[in-house]
C-alpha cells in the first residue's frame, strides 16, 4: 500500500507540473497515466463497467481523438485512459477528479466540450480554462436563450438531456441549407417507385459512382433487394448511366438484402444482411478487386459476422469508414443495428480489421438521443455523406414499433440528430431505409423506401432525388 501511495503522489505531482503541456506531449502523458491506472486500477471505483466501453469509443471517434485504428486495438481501459487525457488537457478538471468519474461521466462531458466548440460558443483556449460544472453551465444559459425552458426547468436535466435540447436547436440552424434541400422532393430531380429492366423492385438501393472509364461500363451501381418469396429477398446489382433507368447485372445472393457499397482500393467493398435462417439475421462482408469480379459475383475476400447484443438479429450494416491500403489490411468501421431483447432494433458500430476479426459496441449515445426525440420504435439503417470537410449521417427512426406509417428521416453528425420534414408531390409522409451518393460538384442522389402506409398511391416504393449541397 505504501507502495502504491508513493506511485500515486508521483504521478499526480508530474501531472500538476505539466499541467500546461502541449498537444506534441500528449503521447507521453497518457503513458504516464496507463503506469498510474494498472498500479491503482483495484481502488478505482470510477472505472465504469464493460457495457460502457462504447459510450468511450464513440466520444474519442466523435471528438476525432481516437482513429478507428486506434479504437480497435486499444482495451477498454486504454480509451478510458485516453480520454481522462484529452479532457484533463482541454479543462480545468485534474486527473483525480477525472479518475473519480465513471464512463459515461467522461463520455458526455466530452461532448458538452465538442459542442461549445462546434457551436462556436467557447474557444479551444476558453473551454480549457472552464471546468465541467463550467461547461454545463455555458449550455444551460444558451438553452434558455433559445427554448421556451427556464434555467431552474434545465438545472434539475443532466448533462445528456441539456446536450439533447442543444443540438436540437442548433443542428437545425447550422444545417439549415442542407435540410432544406433533403426537405425538397417536390422540386428537385425526382424518381418514384424505381424499378430495374426486370420490372423487380429496388428495395433499399444503395449507389455507388464507378468512375470506371473502360468501354461499355455504367456510370453508376447499385445494389438492392426485391421479394423473392413471401419472407425472403434477393440481393441484386443493376447498373445505369441516369440513375433512373437501371439495369440488371446478377444476383448478390438469396436470403440477403439491405446492402450497401463503396469503391476503394480499386475495386468494391460489399455489406449487407443475410438471413440463412429465417429469423435469424447476420451482417456479411465481400470485397471484389474489380469491376468485373462485381459484375460476376467473384470476391476476393468474405467475412460473416458474428452476432452482437442480440441472439437473432444483427443488420441494417452501413459502410462509415475505411482504412488501411488493401482489403487484406484494412480497418473498416460500419455502421449496424442489433435486435435489443427482441423488442425493437437499437443501434450499434464495430470496425471489421483486415477482413477476420471484428470488435463491436452498442451506440448508446445514439439511442439515447434518437429516443429522447420521440422515437419508440426500431431505430434503423443508416446512410453517411462527407459535406464541406465535415461527416454527415442519414438515419431511419420509427415514432413507434409496428407502425410503419410512423418511419422517418433524421439528419445529424453521427451522434445527434434533427428530424427531416420531406415533401413529395403528392404529399407522402412515411419514409425508411435512406441512402445518399456524392456525384460530384456539391451534388448528391438521395434515396428512400416508402411504404404503403402512410404513402400515396404512385409514390410507393424506392424514391430517388437529387440534392445539390
């Protein structure tokens, strides 16, 4: 115990010392402070517990402290190590204080950070000097500069439901061109009810532009599902020049469904959700090293995925991110939901690493926000999009399960989200399983399924517009 106290006073004293330490010192904090934890990691009662690892993960991705190589190979103990850094060097807070504070603590404080930054409320330099209490206190006073709450209505919320009211003010506000496009399927270049030159139905299409410049290959890709029998689907490729006339290539697989695609490494990474077993759902992965191995259903590598959080579904899978130089070595972070209890689909993320081993978290951060906005029912597939240098997400949510009048549309950052009112022509009001494209030149093709409740006759099915940023 002696020795332990000893180790302890050392450290805090080095840490009090360089309290005012650079960014290019970060490295060398952090070591100090994994020698600090595995010395008094018995006597910590702050440390959280295994389910919150990904309340950490997805705040050191969001506040771009972490890289999805580093999150995949780091322990649960080494984010949180890396976190009580990075806070201790952007507030006022002191190491002890922040060991004394469990995950989620650490998780949603840093995003207090990340919004009075983004927000452009505080300054880097400003938000250092402020201590947690600090950085509450900045979000209530604008909470209540913005909404209808009283400051002592927004003192009795937490930390997570203050963040909640601010962002939803302020997502609305500084995306307020963006969203208005996505609003405009009225206007903009539109497609209803797409169908390939099979007369199958595109379910859930998913784009990808080629780039491809060899004689007689399309400009564009995409993979979709249409109902093959009555409780399966069969995932296709079609190709087109237009995005609105589509024709078919070849099967991607039966019992499969809700893909999605990206070129990279010159060829095509491939994720979609499977069913071998009816009712019982996984994510697969294939990469195929070029266009023609896609067009004849050749890949190179092939990953199924074992299940997370849920014993019967995981699905919905979204291609977020990708890294490393080839598909061999590579670190992919997807996006994907996960049948919470067997009640309603609940989001998830996971990085894939070199096509064999995969590591998943539920996104609590996510669930928390999406259902705190009124939205009861599952929580669905998602589609991201790089806009001005910054990550965007489309997301489905459902006010309640069972009711498929009820699907919408929500846009935000990955993390928090503003509801899309989408118009159409003929006043259409359910909309699911979102997808969006970059075309170039600030352009982008948007897709969505709309169901029959809720839709109108000729509006029914894949829907896609056109949408210039």
């Amino acid at each position: 115990m002696k020795y332990r106290l000893i180790m302890f006073l050392v450290v805090i004293f080095s840490f009090i010392s360089c309290s005012e330490v650079e960014e290019s010192n970060f490295d060398e904090k952090e070591a100090n402070l994994m020698t600090f934890t595995a010395v008094s990691a018995s006597n910590n009662s702050g440390g959280g517990s295994a389910s919150d690892e990904g309340i950490i993960a997805k705040a050191l991705y969001v506040n771009n402290w972490k890289s999805i190589i580093d999150l995949k190979n780091s322990s649960h103990n080494d984010m949180r190590n890396s976190l009580i850094v990075a806070l201790n060097n952007k507030s006022s807070e002191s190491i002890s204080f922040l060991q004394s504070k469990n995950d989620a603590e650490l998780a949603w404080a840093s995003l207090m950070y990340r919004f009075l930054k983004d927000a452009g409320i505080k300054t880097e330099t400003q938000l250092a000097a402020m201590s947690f209490d600090d950085y509450r206190n900045a979000i209530i006073s604008e909470n209540a500069l913005k909404t209808s709450n009283t400051i002592p209505t927004l003192q009795a919320y937490d930390n997570k439901k203050n963040l909640n009211i601010a962002y939803g003010w302020w997502l609305p506000s500084s995306n307020s061109s963006e969203i208005s496009e996505l609003n405009d399927a009225t206007n903009n270049t539109k497609y209803f009810e797409l169908k390939d030159n099979q007369n199958k139905t595109m379910d859930v299409l998913r784009i990808v532009k080629t780039g491809e410049t060899a004689l007689g290959t399309y400009a564009y890709l995409g993979v979709y599902h249409s109902q093959v029998t009555a409780n399966s689907f069969q995932l296709r490729l079609a190709g087109s020049d237009d995005l609105q006339t589509w024709t078919f290539i070849t099967s991607l697989g039966n019992r499969s469904h809700q893909g999605d695609i990206k070129k990279v490494w010159g060829g095509y990474l491939l994720v979609n959700e499977e069913d071998s077993v009816e009712g019982s759902n996984n994510i697969r992965a294939r990469y195929y090293p070029s266009y023609t191995n896609l067009l004849s259903n050749i890949s190179a590598n092939n990953y199924v995925f074992p299940r997370y959080y849920s014993s019967s579904a995981n699905g919905t899978p979204d291609i977020r991110e990708i890294s490393g130089a080839s598909a061999g070595s590579s670190y992919i972070l997807i996006g994907y939901h996960y049948y919470e209890n067997n009640d309603v689909d609940q989001q998830g993320f996971g990085i894939l690493k070199n096509f064999s081993d995969w590591r998943a978290w539920e996104d609590d951060i996510v669930n928390y926000n999406v259902i705190e906005m009124g939205f009861n029912g599952n929580l669905g597939g998602r589609s991201s999009y790089d806009s001005n240098g910054k990550k965007k997400v489309l997301l489905e949510a459902q006010k309640e399960k069972f009711q498929w009048q009820d699907w919408r549309l929500l846009l935000g950052d990955g993390t928090f989200y503003s509801e899309l009112s989408i118009s159409t022509p003929l006043g259409s009001t359910s909309f699911a399983n979102p997808g969006i494209v970059g075309l170039g030149n600030g352009e982008f093709a948007v897709t969505s399924f709309l169901p029959t409740e809720g839709n109108q006759l000729g509006e029914i099915g894949t829907l896609l517009y056109k949408v210039q940023f």
